[in-house]
C-alpha cells in the first residue's frame, strides 16, 4: 500500500516540528563578521594593489627558478663520469 501526504508550512514551522534548532542568530553574526572583513579588505582589491603584490611574487618565482636551473645544470656538468 501506498499513500501521499502533503503538508503546507513554511521552512520556519518545518524546522520547529523537526526538532532543528534556530540557527539565524549564528547566521546572521557570520554574515556581519564576514561583510565587515570584505569591506576592510576592499582596498586590496584596487588594480594597483594586486599587480605590486602579484608581481613581487611573480619577480620571486621566477628568481627562484632561474636558481633551480643554475644549480642544476651546473650540477649536471660538474657530475663525476661513471663510464
């Protein structure tokens, strides 16, 4: 045997009849915490702000790399003949 059952009734009174606690008071206090986070980070975001920190990373790397293949190539013609 099989039956439906519809039932009408918002999220909020679906919640209550569960048994789920009311957690908009938690939600609520994330969503300011995280506004307030996002708007004192706004400046980060300007055009100017991210090409000066992507590029000091980008000059690093690539220092880094350079050094990597130095050494490396170095190592490989300086390496002892085991012929």
């Amino acid at each position: 045997m099989k039956f439906t059952v519809n039932v009408e009734c918002s999220p909020e009174e679906a919640r209550r009849f569960i048994g789920l606690p009311d957690v908009t008071p938690l939600n609520e206090a994330i969503v300011q915490e995280m506004t307030k986070r996002m708007e004192a980070n706004v400046a980060l975001m300007s055009p100017d702000t991210m090409m000066k920190s992507w590029m000091s990373v980008g000059t690093q790397a690539q220092d880094a790399f350079l050094k990597l293949m130095t050494t490396s190539a170095g190592a490989a013609f300086k390496a002892p003949d085991k012929t």
